[in-house]
C-alpha cells in the first residue's frame, strides 16, 4: 500500500511539474522578452526564444516583425544592420502603401516586395466613387472610414488574405525568402502596423517550426501591449470625430489593435479545410515536407 501511494504521489509531482513548467513558459512571453529595442520603429518584436512542441526553441535575433519601417530611427536602422545583422525586408504591404510610405534604403538589405491582398478584389468589394477613394484617400480618417463602411473589415478578414490567390501568392514568396535568407543572418517582415498580414505571417513561420497555437496567439496578442499607448491616442482621436462608441473598437480594429477572434477564425478555417496550418503551407504555399526540415534546422536550437 505505502509503495502505491509512493507511486501516486511521484507521479502528482510530476504533473504538477508539468503545470508549472507549461505556465512558466507561457508567462514569460511578454513585451520585455520580444521587444528589438528600438526607438521609433512600431511594434517591433522578434519571434525568438519561443518554445516549440518537441522542446526546441525558436533561435533570437533571426526573425523579426514590425510597423512599416519608414519611421524608423537612423539608430533603429543602425541597430537592424549592426546588432541583428538584417539582409531581408519583406514587405506585405499593398502598392499604394509601399509607395506612400517606402522602406528605407538598408546598405546591403534586400527590400523584397510580397503583396498578400488583391487590388483589384478590393476595389470590387467597394462601389461607386469609394472604388477610388480607398487607394487614393488623403487621410487615414477617410481610409478607416471607407474600410469599415464598406466591410472590408471583419472577423473573417484573415480568411480571405488566405484563400485569395494573391496572399497564397504572397506567403509563398515569405517562405521562400526564410528558406534562402543566409546563416546568420536576419529577416524582417512587416506590413503597415505589423499586426494582420503580419500576423498571418508569423503565424504561418510559427506553425511550420512546430510552435503551438497558444503562443500563436500570444505573439499575436503582443500587438495590444506594444501598441497600448498608440491605442489609447487614436481612441480619444475617435473619439473627437464624433464616431459612436460602438464604432469606436471596429476602427482601432483597423488601425492599431487585434482582436483574438480574427485569429482564431482563421486558425479554425485551417483545420477544417486543411486539417492545420501545416496542412494548408503544404498544399498551398508550395512548401515540402523536406523544406519545413530546413526551416526548423535553420531557425530552432535545442
């Protein structure tokens, strides 16, 4: 009898200990653990030191996420070229974005263009003289304004960037660049606020290194603390313009915040249609069995 409780009780501890190590880990994905350190570039974070399912971690300093990187300081982009050793700049951005607001020119960095959303569908989800205005709008008012009215945006948003073939296209193009990016050597992805087709990217990167979907959706949840005080800005901004309260959560949605439910509804349409993830990067992204070996010998360490 004494022996079978020994026995219990050894194997309480341990699932204890399990909890404990589970929680720990998850505890210490925060701001002060992702952040780049940098001055004025927006929401800039890495995806190193995330732990995946078989007990690798995902390496630091390698893959890195952001805002549009235009309002980056001169010591930001000091700091990319010199501390993190930056050779791509992948930008998801589309061309209207790209042109407005262009990425800095980085001394030997390779500024590499991967649109993830259909002009031309986009126009034609909006009518008449909004057609135009959306891609030739002068203040970001008026392109929140136009995006929301319109119902461009929504909590199955993120599905359509995944099925439509411009951001198969797009992500294709992202896999790529992390499969060619160079031993020691970083890359960073970013679309205008770094947090939707950003967030799909990171998502997708996650996913195929074996990162599982909880700290998916933490990383994708960081946007709201790195951006808490812009948030909180552009909601008195609202605010000002007279929008209802009720409006008030669906334009920060467009602007600087994420809601879970847009994530998770993609993650739910991936695994009925593909199964997972990983299902729909090999189905559709053009990406091996072989090449997501690479990817994961590349980027994770034990």
């Amino acid at each position: 009898m004494k022996k079978i409780l020994l026995v219990f009780s050894y194997i309480m501890l341990l699932t204890c200990f399990g909890c404990k190590t589970t929680e720990t880990v998850m505890k210490d994905i925060t701001k002060e653990t992702q952040t780049l350190d940098m001055e004025t570039l927006g929401n800039a974070r890495e995806l190193g030191g995330y732990v995946t399912g078989d007990g690798r971690t995902v390496k630091r300093g390698v893959l890195l996420r952001s805002a549009q990187p235009n309002k980056a300081s001169q010591n930001d982009l000091k700091r990319l070229r010199n501390v993190y050793h930056l050779a791509t700049i992948t930008d998801f951005r589309m061309s209207y974005e790209r042109e407005a607001e262009p990425n800095p020119v980085i001394e030997g960095v390779s500024d590499l263009w991967c649109p993830i959303i259909d002009e031309n569908k986009l126009r034609a989800n909006v009518s008449g003289e909004k057609a135009a205005d959306i891609t030739q709008a002068k203040s970001t008012f008026d392109r929140l304004r136009i995006a929301v009215e319109s119902g461009m945006v929504n909590d199955k948003m993120y599905i359509a960037f995944l099925s439509m073939e411009q951001g198969k296209k797009g992500y294709t193009e992202f896999f790529r660049q992390l499969l060619a990016l160079p031993k020691g050597k970083s890359l960073l992805f970013h679309c205008t606020q770094g947090k939707d087709r950003t967030g799909l990217g990171a998502m997708l990167i996650l996913s195929a290194l074996g990162v599982g979907e909880e700290t998916v959706m933490q990383d994708y949840l960081l946007t709201n603390t790195f951006n808490a005080a812009l948030i909180e800005k552009e909601r008195a901004m609202l605010l000002k313009n007279n929008l209802p309260e009720e409006m008030v959560e669906t334009y920060l949605s467009v602007m600087d915040y994420v809601n879970p439910a847009f994530m998770q509804n993609a993650l739910d349409w991936l695994k009925k249609e593909y199964g997972s993830a990983n299902g729909y990067i090999l189905k559709e992204l053009g990406v091996t069995e072989k090449d997501i070996k690479i990817l994961q010998e590349k980027f994770l360490e034990k």
